[in-house]
C-alpha cells in the first residue's frame, strides 16, 4: 500500500473512505502484483506498467475507472463508457449499494491481457 494513497483516501468523508478502501482491498485481490501509486492527484492502478484502474473522489461521490474496457459492455445506471468506450466508469454515491464482486469480475477481463 502506497502511503501517499493513504493519505488521499483519509481526507475525504467517512462513506467515501469506507467505498475507497473497499475498492482498493478488491483491486489488489483481483490483480496480483498490481502497482499503487498517486498520479495526476489520484490512486492509480497498474499492472506491468499499465494502466488498470483509478479511483477519484468527489464532493458526492467516488468514481472507479477501468482501463483496456473496449469489450466490457456499458451497464444503464452502473457501468458507463468514458472516452471511445476504452475506459469504463462507475460513480458510487453515499448509500449505494456497491457490488464489488461485479466490480471485481470486470477489472479481472480487463486485465487479463495487460
């Protein structure tokens, strides 16, 4: 764990750390080996120099990112495309119910390859 990514993670709201460590206990089970650093003023995710994953946190809400998502389908209300649909993005409010094991099984396809 990247002590700088700690950091970002405890300045934010209770809800949003609990989403946040959630999220990164679930991306370090689901990549193995994966690299954590903060970039660009957000936790990253890497997996042999690539990009796999970024969390960001906003005022309401914290949003989770794929990268290499082209064959990952959008999901109406969850899973939305970002760019020409190379990324892919769930925004998690205050009382969502989160499903990380959906989450999970995306980011283990998109970086089956990387």
């Amino acid at each position: 764990m990247n002590d700088d990514v700690t950091q970002y993670i405890n300045k934010t709201q209770p809800w949003q750390i609990d989403v946040c460590e959630k999220l990164r206990a679930m991306i370090g089970e689901s990549i193995p080996g994966v690299e954590e650093r903060l970039q660009y003023g957000k936790p990253h995710y890497l997996k042999n120099g690539h990009y796999a994953a970024v969390i960001a946190v906003a005022k309401a809400k914290v949003s989770f990112m794929v990268f290499n998502a082209t064959d990952i389908p959008e999901v109406k209300g969850f899973l939305r495309a970002m760019g020409a649909g190379e990324r892919k993005t769930v925004d998690i409010k205050e009382g969502d119910n989160v499903d990380y094991d959906a989450l999970a099984g995306i980011l283990e396809k998109t970086t089956a390859t990387l």
